[in-house]
C-alpha cells in the first residue's frame, strides 16, 4: 500500500486529568472515505481536531504527506490548512446569511479572491450541487437536505484535497441519511477529495468508505476494511457494530 497521506503516530492528548487519545496509530490514504467510529465521547471528534489543526498534541507525531506537522514553518502550516476542509455536525450554517453568502464565506474570508472569481467559484458550486434558484434563500427556508448540500457547497468551494465531516447525517430521518451518505459517495467520486468522516451510521455509513478505524479507549482498535471489521471477532467490535446494549452508543 502506499504511503499515507495523513498518518498519526502515539499520539496521546489530555485534558486536564481526562486522558482522551491515549497513543493513537492511524493511517489515512488519498482518494479514500475513511470513517471512524467508537463510542460516545471517545475522542472522535477530538482526532478530527487534529487534523484540521483546532487542536495540538500533548506528545506524538502527525504527518502529512511523510512530513511530521511540527517540522513544517508557518508558511507551510497555512498552505496544509489550505489543503483542509471541514463540514461541521448540524451543518453550521450562519442564519443570517444566504445561501450565496454561506457557501461564499471561506473565500470572501481570506481576502485574496476578486468578487467575480467568488462568483464564479459560487455559481458553479450552486450548479454542481443542484442549489441554482436557492442562492437567495436562507437556512430558516431550506429543508435538512437541502442544508447539507449548502454545507457540502460551502466545504467544497476552497477545492480542498481534504473533507473531513462530522456526523453528517446528525438529525436526518433513515431516508435523508442516505440521500447524504449518497451525496458524499457522489463528489467525493466527482472532485476525487480524501474524506474523513465521523459516524454512528453502522452499517450503512460502510457502503460509502473504503477504511474504516474504530476508536476504544484512546486508542485505535481497529484499522482495516470495512469488510474485515464485520468479520472481526473481537468481542468489543462485535458487541458495537451489532449494537449490543452493553455498549454504550449515541
């Protein structure tokens, strides 16, 4: 297999006397959906943090593209974050604000980008995620689906090698969920982006990853498949993939 494009390595963080990642091991390659999975307040949302850079570790080393994110300048850190996008749980989505000015926000933020570039940047992204006739509307008029797509939008529009989601689906019925989970599948194939996705869709959100890794007790339990997680007989795995009431799950 070739070299990962993000890999963690003994990565421990604490806060305060609560130890979350606890020597995390994780591999992350290009081009792929990886989802992480675990109980509930394990640390997932905490490794995503890693990642976009929210959060520093307390010892350990990231890497990406084989270069440990400590050894990198500033200049380098800010060209990576260029590289990251983030689709935050519930969408994030500013009330107060269109359509055209969420999924605008990343670019109108950094200051480099003229008004027509934005525009043509928003008019496509409005194209490609069948938003045309929406730009003018706000969150308040849209449904839950039509949010995720403005979201999706607005995570896309900086054209990032990387996505990473958490919980997507948070809040949609089992059809919305898969229209979601679809979406994702959809322009991840389309704009060939690494996701990396934080899920409780078990198992439906497997029909969309290629890697699946399994956080337990701050440390990653499993890393493969998602063909071989399902034939995994660790008793812990098979106890939460199959919902056992012995493990507790959001």
């Amino acid at each position: 297999m070739s070299e990962p494009l993000i890999e963690f390595r003994q990565v421990f963080k604490s806060f305060g006397s609560n130890a979350v990642l606890k020597g995390v091991d994780l591999r992350i390659f290009k081009g792929q959906v990886t989802t992480i999975i675990g109980k509930s307040g394990i640390g997932k949302s905490v490794l995503l943090k890693h990642i976009i850079g929210l959060l520093e570790p307390d010892s350990g080393t990231i890497l990406f593209y084989g270069r440990p994110l400590e050894a990198m300048s500033g200049p380098e850190r800010k060209q990576l974050k260029g590289k990251l996008s983030y689709m935050f749980q519930g969408t994030a989505l500013f009330d107060s604000m269109t359509v055209y000015e969420n999924i605008a926000l990343p670019l109108a933020e950094k200051r480099r980008y003229p008004k027509l570039e934005i525009n043509r940047r928003v008019q496509e992204k409005l194209t490609q995620l069948d938003l045309v006739g929406m730009e003018h509307k706000y969150p308040s008029q849209l449904s839950g689906g039509m949010k995720k797509r403005v979201a999706m939008a607005r995570a896309l529009i900086t054209e990032p090698e990387i996505v990473l989601f958490d919980e997507p689906t948070t809040g949609l019925d089992p059809i919305r969920k898969n229209a979601a989970h679809n979406m994702i599948a959809d322009y991840q194939r389309r704009f060939g982006f690494t996701g990396i996705l934080v899920s409780h869709d078990i198992p439906d959100v497997f029909r969309i990853s290629q890697r699946v890794a399994m956080l337990d007790d701050g440390r990653i339990l499993f890393e493969g498949s998602p063909e071989q997680l399902q034939e995994n007989k660790n008793p812990v795995i098979r106890a939460f993939i199959h919902g056992h009431d012995r493990i507790d799950m959001e």
